[in-house]
C-alpha cells in the first residue's frame, strides 16, 4: 500500500511539475551605417528633404521581427514607422522627409523573435533652406466600380485611367482600383492597392497577374479639401502620410473626404473624393495630387 | 504483436477449454449471436464466485465435492442456474447460454442525485449511453457521441480539425458551454476561465457510460448547470487483464491509435488492487476550411495532431472503501488554416494535465466521498498574418487553472430518507499574456474566483415507492480577487488601450441559492409521470472580469461587478412502456433566465487610431423565456434490433432586454436566441446479428438566428438564418476473428457542406475504417 502511495505522488507530482529551459537567447545588433547619399550624424537637412538612412541589422541567430524609428525633439516624440518582420538579416535603406523640428533625435530599435532588443541613433539638424518637391496635380479622374463598364485602374504618375487589358500589360503601372460594396450594412466606395487581397475577390483577373503593386492609404489621417486645394508643392502630402496608419485599403470614401496615400514607388500623395455613386454598377469623381 | 497476441489467446482457449481435474470451466455465450460475454458472473455459493474472461470462459476450484448450483448472470440476460455435481479430483465442463432480456434494461444513475438510483426513480429527465451503445455511434470525438440525444445541439464546425466544439440543450445558445455544466467522473471540466471543455481530449474507449441529466442542476452542482449536466464516467477495471488496441485510417489522411489496457489484481473480488492505461494518437492533413473568396496566397490546410495518455490506480479495501487516482495528460495542435513564417502557421495548442483523487468509504450507515482535483491548461494560439507588406506575429499564451475538494456525505435515515449533504470548494484562475513579436506589446490579463457552496438534499419514497420526492438546496459564495489588465511596452497601434490597464482590478463576491424539488409517481411498474421545479446559474467568465480588449466593432472593459445568470425551470414529464416493448417518454418545460450578459455600450467612446468607436462592457441586461417538448420513442421488437426516433421544440426569446443606451445600443427585446435549432428530429436503428453490428442514424436540425440582432448578416453568409441541416452518419463492424474487429464509419454520409458564422466550411463527408485487436 505504501508502494502505491509512493508510486501515485511520483507519477502525478511527474505530471503537475514542468520544467522550463533558462537558455540564453541571441542580442541583435542595429547600427546606421554612413556612406554616400545617406544620413549621417550631425548632417544639416533642409525641410522637406527626402532623407535616407542606411540600417544594418543582424538578429545574430534569432529572427528579427520588429523595427521601429522615432524622432524626438524637445521632449516631444513621434514614432514614424513601427513595422513587422521576419528576417536573419538586414541591410535596408529608408527614407524619411525632414520635418519643421529644429533638432530630430532619430532612434531606430529592433526586437527578435526572443523579444530581446536593440537600438541605434543618430541626431540630425534642420537646414534654414527649405526643400519641398514640386507635385502633380489630377483634377478630376473618373474610375468604375467593378460592376461598372469604365476603366477601373489609375496610374498615378502618369494620371491614366487604365482599362482590364491595359492594366493587365502595365501591371506595375496600376497603383490604385476602386470598388463598392457594403461593409457590415455601411455603403463603402473604396480605394485598394492591386495587392489587397479584397481587391482579388471584386477584380479576379488580378489572380493572373505576376505584378502587383502596394500602394497603402493613411486611414487615420484627415485633412481638409481647402488644404487640398491649396497645396503647391509636397509640404502638406509629406506632413499628412503617417506610415504607421498605412494600409492597402480606404473605405467608406464618400464625396468631401480627403486622405493621404504613398504608393510602391514610394510617391506620395492626396486624394479628394468629389463624388461617388453608392452602388457596385456606378462610378466615383477624384482628385489626385501626387509627388512629381 | 499480432502473432504472440494471437498465440496467447489461443493457448488461454485451450487452457479453458481443457477440464482439468478439480475444476469446472466453462464458456457463456449469447444466445441469439453465439458472442462470448466477457465479465459474466459465475457464482457457485453465496459469496464465492468469478468472472469470465475476454473470451467468455470461466474456471472455478470448489473446496470441496458434492452438489453445487453454479449461478451464470450478465447485465441484460436472463440469469441461468444449473445444478451440477462435483467430485474432487475429476474435471467438469458447464456452458451457459444466456438468453437476452426482452424488456429494456433501465440503468442505474448517479449525477442527477449525487446517489446511486434507477433512472426511473429520479424525477427529472435523464438520458443515459451505455458502452455498448456508445461503441455504435458514428463518432470522431467524445462531444459527437451526445449528437442523438433529444434536443442535444453540438457545434463543432471543422470536424477533428475544431479546437473546441459545444454541446448545449434546452434552448440556451449554441454558441455557450458555459451554460451546460460538463463533469468527467464527477469532476466539473468547464473552464472558469471561459466556461469552455475541451472535448477532444477525452478518449471514447474509455467511457464506460454517459448521463445526461436535463435542465437547470445547480441545486446540486453549482455553476454552469443552466441547460443540464452531462457526466461522462470511465471504466473500472473487473477483470485480471484486458485490452484494446485500435488503429484507425481518416478522410484528409488521418491516421490514429488508440491503446486500453487494465487489470485487476483479485477479478471478480471486492478488494484488491486494479489499473488502467490508456491513450491515443492522431494527425490529420486537414483540409482549407476558408471559402475561396477569402483564401490567400497563405492559406493552408487546417491540419492537427494530438496525442493522450492516462493512468488509473485504485484500490478497493472492501465493498465500500475505496481509494482511486487518476492521471491524465493531452497535447494537440490544431492549424486555422493561414501560415506566413511560423512551422505550424496560425495554430492553437493545450497542453493539459488533469488529476483527480477520490476517496470513497462508508462509516456506519453514512457513505463518504472525498475528491480532490486539479485541472491545468496551458494555452497557446499562435496568431500570424500579413497584411500590407507587415508582418504580425503574437502569441496568446493563457495557464487556466481549475482546483477543487468535492465533500459529500449520504445516509438512510428515518426508514425512507436518503439525506445527502457536501461541501464544494474550487479556484478558478488565469494568468494570459497577448506577446507580440512584431511590436513591443504584452497585454497581460489575470484573476482568480474562489468558489465555496454547500448543499443538502433529501430524498423521500413513499406510498410503498410509488411515490418519490426529492428536494434540494445550494448555497454558493463567489469571491473574485486578483485581477490585472496592463500593457507592457505598448507600441502606437495598442496605445489607445493604455489608459484601461488596472494593475488591481477590485475584489467582488457574490452569492447563489439554488433550491429544486422534485416530484414523480409511479401508477404501474411501467409508467412513470414527474413534475419539478429547479433553479441553475451559471458565473461570469473571467474573461470577461479582467480582460479589456478590441471586440468586433469596438473596445470591451472588464466589469468585476458581473452577477451571475440564473434560470428557474418547471417541467413535466411522463414516461410508459406501451405494449411491452415500446418506450415512450415526453417532457415539456418552461424556463425564465434572469440576468443574461450581453454587450452594451457604456456611454463612452475610445480613438482606437483608425476610428472612434463605442466602449462596450458586459452587463446583466436581459431575461429570456425558453419553453420547449421533448419525445423519444426507442424499441426492441426483436432480440437484434434497436429502434428510436426522438423530437425537440425549443421557444428562446428575448424579452425585457434593457437598453443601457438608446443612442448606440440595439434593444434586443422580442429577437430570439442565437445558435439555437427550434426543431431538432432524430432517428436511428441498431443491429446486432452474429459477428456484424450496424447503426445508421440521422438528425435534422433547423435554421438557426445568426447573430442577436436577428439581422443579416452581410459579412460572410448573406442570410439572416444558419440554413437547416440534414445529416446522416452510419457504422458497420464485423467481428473477423474473436479477437479482431474491422469497422467502418461514415459521417454526413451525403457530404452535406454548411458554414459557422465566419463562412469556413465543414468537412463534409468523413469516412473511418478501424481495425481493433481486444483480448
């Protein structure tokens, strides 16, 4: 009987207990390598200016799952970008447009898989010459919703409205698609990047093609049409598109709203809604400025 | 291992075949099929006996010679004696034929009264599954094996593949285990984290019996005993040795293992030691459970392994004392169908590990038990996805924890009481963190409820056992402690919650009596007709108390303040044996449920970043009436063959729906209960002829409300109602040779698809083939 007790403790004291493995995990490394045509510290850079820093990562075995840069000044900070990830290594090239701050304390911090971290930063001053880019202005492009006979692509660079065909062959042109449909009772005319995968569902030829482009709307950000209407050059695209809200799609874009967008070529800009039919069969009026 | 097997059966033939001198052997059989029965017993004096092995033989030494009369019995047979007699020193062989009863067996029941009494004598509605009938039903899972019980609903969307099914009944939701309080041996397995079980890590082989215990039992059980209970009890070794070992071969490339072995070291004695081994394995390929519109390039298979191992020990010092432990341990993993990075993609993972102790004895007239348990589960779900050109990547890792000392004590007193009276003490608690890889963030919830009740119960025969009484009372206090809603590092995206985070979420009690009464008369021995009022609650999940977090259209607070639901319930129900073969049995019911939680605006609204939305928080805003008819009928017009057919009509309406505020908040007053059949039909037959069993049932179950609006819904079905679903299942066995059986089973025989609520689909058709070896 005693056996039995002893055998039943074991057993049970076996099953109840678990271990846990006090392994250490690997520390990432993040530097911002200077060279030609990239930030460094100390650099002088007029506002507006398309900054470039070259970030060299190593997640040193573990993978790395999360970079992140923030700019601080003066005690305030704002992150400008907050990205997931899932790399050995990285040797990345990102930019940045120099804001109105006099002083911007950039930290770029990484974090693995382990959720270990580490961080770099660098320190860069405002230039007293401002360098805002010229923009291109569409005033009025005219694009159906999936049910709809028109053409329902645009290239924003070039201002086209592209049809099925045309857009087949000029995949990488087609920066943005419209369709319509009814989100949980709510009617949302809505712009999508080809790569959304709702796009595919409303749009199945895109299923064929190798090419797909990423362009990501700001759905956060609000600006109004007289900002819109006034913009002269990038200043007001540049200081609207937070990457961190940026995703491949903008719903419920109804006539008055405006939102800021940035597509995979890395171009920047606005869209002013002017009309929209709120059935799948119809057609939606837009503006577009965009960087030159 | 086939051939010793088969060898060692063989020579055990022989052994038990060959009189030796000083023995009586003998083998019983079935009358009508020729099977052996394993575990008859064979008594040749008042308290000497044995029992038959695996292959129906028995082998007895008597002391001394002279007339003898050996005593055959086996559990729905005729009892068979014949008078023999016996010389030392010479062999004898006797073989019993056992002739099957033709009235129907009525089982003997535990969980409706905490004692030992035949269904019949229990005023409520039971419905119980035999070994022998659970061995038939078409089943991939424990919760499937209740499927053709009346007015049983299961929810389980994907088949194997589901990481959690739920079985409901008496019109509450479908969508809701917490609201049917589920017990493995007497020991409760919601979860009082979110009031879930996990039925996949039961292993069918082992369920020696099921009992379905209808409406409200919380006078008795406490928590979550609002639709019923289902007690799920495993088997107890009888015999020296016995075993099973099944493998099994899937639709979607699915093969598994199941091994059961026991022993007992004194069979057919009341003391001794005896044991248990059992587990099972199984993976499956799985199949895409997204509809096509909404796969991506990193839709996958919903593939799952799983694997189990249990141990029993006991050991009876008599008739009434008996100490018993039991072990179990479960690890699967089950993939969702979506993979990026990860080696198992999108997947959910338990690790589980139960133990109980039980302690039974009986201290003059008074028996006692003493059960001490202990329920722990580590949760994973491995959330990945990609969109935009991000990677996600966030791990919920949640330790559930259930404890609990179960105290009961039960007496005859004054010549036809039966008092019972215990004590139920359990800790509920959770410790869950939400871990992103892919930002900084830890959102860390916790909490505990304590649980204390105590409970008396009186059961009264009168008028010669005609009549039986049974009434009860319960007293359970709650207490929740320990809460904690907090972000570690929380990145932009998750900011909006910061200023929610409570590093002490305040302590709450609440308090539960339950009463019931219970009333039934007997005017012939083959009718019955019952009436009886009871009460059930079920607590609030600790989700729902400590947890803040975005919910579909919005942002959830924890409420600490949350009471528990409770439902009162008066029924009637008759049961008769008409014309000697036919039973028959209808119940109807009506029930009130006072205090369900729902979801409701506060007033308030949060800038999750990409839009205002509502706060929401749980409250207890609304009562429901359910009213609903149950009728079964079930025959055995000839030795071979079972018949049975059962109905249920379920009326679950909303009604007083209290709109906390009338700006955002729908009132759901007069809508209907979601996930909740109003019909459900179903019907089956049993053979049982020479080395073949066969079972074909079906089940209809009608159109269910979606969501509580009673709206459309325009997200994933286009429809206001589940489309009404009718499923067929059938199974074969055929008993090659006496120790190997070859089965086949077919599931939703007419690959009949339909979708839950996010639009994945079932997996159709699923067909079984199992080849067992038992010895």
């Amino acid at each position: 009987m005693r056996a039995f007790v002893f055998s039943i403790i074991l057993i049970c004291s076996g099953i109840l207990t678990s271990c846990s493995d006090d392994g250490t995990a690997p520390k990432p490394t993040v530097q911002v390598a200077t060279g030609e045509g990239t930030i460094s510290e100390g650099d002088t850079i007029g506002e507006g200016a398309l900054m470039h820093f070259r970030l060299v990562i190593n997640g040193n075995g573990a993978k790395i799952t999360n970079l992140v840069a923030t700019i601080t000044c003066d005690g305030q900070k704002k992150t400008m970008m907050d990205f997931g990830l899932w790399k050995d290594k990285l040797d990345t090239i990102i930019g940045f447009y120099k804001s109105a701050w006099k002083q911007e304390n950039w930290t770029f911090t990484v974090m693995t898989e382990n959720r270990d971290f580490a961080s770099a930063g660098i320190t860069i001053h405002k230039g007293s010459i401002s360098a805002f880019g010229p923009i291109v202005n569409w005033p009025l492009i005219t694009l159906s919703f999936q049910n709809g006979e028109g053409p329902h692509y645009f290239d924003v660079e070039t201002g086209e409205v592209l049809t099925d065909t045309e857009a087949t062959t000029r995949q990488s042109d087609v920066d943005l698609l419209v369709y319509f449909y009814n989100d949980a009772g709510k009617p949302s005319p809505t712009f999508s990047s080809p790569g959304d995968q709702d796009a595919l569902s409303h749009y199945p030829v895109i299923g064929n093609w190798s090419t797909l482009t990423y362009t990501k709307y700001d759905y956060v950000t609000q600006t109004t049409p007289e900002a819109f209407d006034e913009a002269s050059n990038d200043s007001l695209l540049i200081k609207q598109y937070d990457d961190v809200w940026g995703r491949r799609k903008y719903k419920y874009a109804t006539a008055g709203w405006v939102f800021p967008f940035k597509t995979t070529n890395g171009k920047i800009g606005l869209i002013k809604v002017l009309r929209s039919d709120l059935d799948a069969s119809g057609t939606i009026d837009f503006a577009v400025k965009v960087q030159l | 291992m086939n051939t010793i097997g088969k060898l060692a059966t063989v020579l055990l033939a022989l052994i038990f075949c060959t009189p030796i001198n000083g023995q009586i052997t003998g083998r019983i059989t079935d009358n009508i099929s020729g099977e052996p029965l394993p575990g008859a017993v064979v008594m040749w004096s008042v308290k000497d006996g044995t029992t038959t092995n695996s292959d129906g033989y028995y082998m007895i030494k008597p002391a001394t010679s002279g007339s003898l009369t050996l005593t055959a019995s086996f559990l729905g047979y005729e009892t068979a004696s014949r008078k023999v007699t016996f010389k030392q020193g010479e062999a004898l062989k006797v073989n019993f034929v056992l002739v099957t009863r033709t009235v129907v067996t009525e089982p003997v029941v535990i969980t409706a009264t905490r004692t030992e009494n035949r269904l019949s004598d229990v005023p409520a509605r039971i419905n119980t599954l035999s070994s022998k009938q659970i061995s038939q039903i078409p089943a991939s899972s424990s919760d499937e094996l209740l499927a053709y019980i009346p007015g049983i609903q299961i929810s389980r969307s994907f088949g194997i593949l589901s990481p959690k099914s739920t079985v409901s009944m008496r019109g509450l939701s479908g969508k809701e285990q917490s609201r049917t309080l589920v017990l493995f041996d007497g020991i409760p397995i919601n979860k009082t984290d979110g009031g879930s079980v996990n039925w996949n890590l039961l292993n069918t082989d082992q369920i020696e019996r099921i009992e379905v215990i209808k409406g409200p039992g919380s006078a008795l059980y406490g928590g979550n005993a609002m639709g019923g209970i289902i007690n799920i009890i495993s088997r107890k070794p009888h015999q020296k040795l016995v075993g099973k070992l099944a493998t099994e071969y899937s639709t979607f490339n699915t093969p598994g293992a199941r091994l059961s072995l026991s022993g007992r070291e004194k069979p057919g004695d009341s003391t001794g030691f005896y044991w248990s081994v059992n587990g099972f394995a199984r993976r499956s390929d799985g199949y895409v459970v997204q509809p096509e519109v909404e796969q991506t390039r990193y839709t996958t298979k919903s593939e799952m392994t799983e694997i189990m191992g249990g141990l029993k020990l006991g050991y009876d010092f008599n008739q009434f004392r008996n100490l018993e432990v039991d072990v179990r341990m479960y690890d699967d993993m089950r993939g969702s169908g979506e993979k990026v990075y990860q080696p198992d993609g999108n997947s959910t993972d338990h690790d589980t590990r139960h133990f109980r102790a039980t302690y039974h004895d009986r201290l003059g007239k008074t028996d006692i038990s003493a059960t001490a348990f202990a329920l722990i589960e580590d949760y994973a779900k491995v959330n990945e996805y990609m969109r935009d050109n991000s990677y996600t990547f966030y791990d919920v890792d949640s330790k559930r924890s259930d404890l609990g000392l179960l105290l009961n004590a039960s007496s005859e007193v004054w010549n036809k009481h039966r008092l019972s009276a215990g004590i139920d003490l359990r800790r509920g608690a959770v410790d869950a963190a939400d871990i992103y890889y892919t930002s900084t963030d830890k959102i860390i919830n916790r909490g505990k409820m304590d649980f204390g009740a105590v409970y008396l119960q009186d059961e009264y025969s009168f008028l010669g056992g005609k009549g039986r009484l049974v009434a009860g009372l319960r007293f359970d206090y709650a207490h929740f402690h320990g809460g904690e809603f907090s972000i570690e590092y929380p990145s932009e995206i998750n900011s909006f919650m910061a200023p929610y985070q409570i590093n002490a979420i305040e302590t709450t009690t609440w308090t539960a009596v339950s009463p019931k009464l219970g009333l039934q008369y007997k005017p012939t021995a083959n009718t019955r007709i019952y009436t009886g009022y009871s009460r059930g609650f079920r607590p609030s999940i600790l989700d729902d108390m400590c947890r803040s977090g975005r919910i579909r259209g919005g942002f959830k607070i924890a409420n600490p303040n949350l009471k528990p639901e409770t439902i009162d319930n008066i029924e009637l129900g008759v049961d008769a044996l008409l014309f000697g073969y036919l039973k028959a049995s209808a119940t109807s019911y009506y029930s009130l449920g006072h205090d369900f939680m729902y979801y409701t605006s506060t007033g308030q609204t949060i800038d999750m970043g990409y839009a205002i939305n509502p706060i929401s928080k749980r409250e207890n805003i609304s009562k429901v009436e359910i009213y609903g008819f149950e009728a079964e009928i079930s025959t055995r017009p000839i030795s071979w063959l079972v018949v049975f057919a059962n109905y249920a009509y379920t009326h679950s309406q909303i009604k007083d729906y209290e709109v906390v505020n009338p700006l955002v908040d729908f009132n759901l007053t007069g809508k209907f209960l979601t996930d909740v059949a109003p019909n459900i039909f179903s019907a089956g037959v049993n053979i049982n002829v020479g080395r073949i069993r066969a079972a074909a049932y079906c089940k209809y179950t009608d159109s269910m409300w979606i969501n509580d609006s009673n709206g459309f819904d325009d997200t994933y079905l286009f429809a206001y109602k589940y489309p009404s679903v009718f499923q067929v299942d059938a199974k074969i066995s055929v008993r090659i040779w006496k120790t190997l059986t070859a089965s086949t089973s077919v599931q939703n025989v007419f690959d009949v698809k339909y979708y839950e609520s996010k639009g994945s689909v079932n997996p159709g058709r699923f067909v079984t083939g199992e080849i067992s070896y038992s010895f």
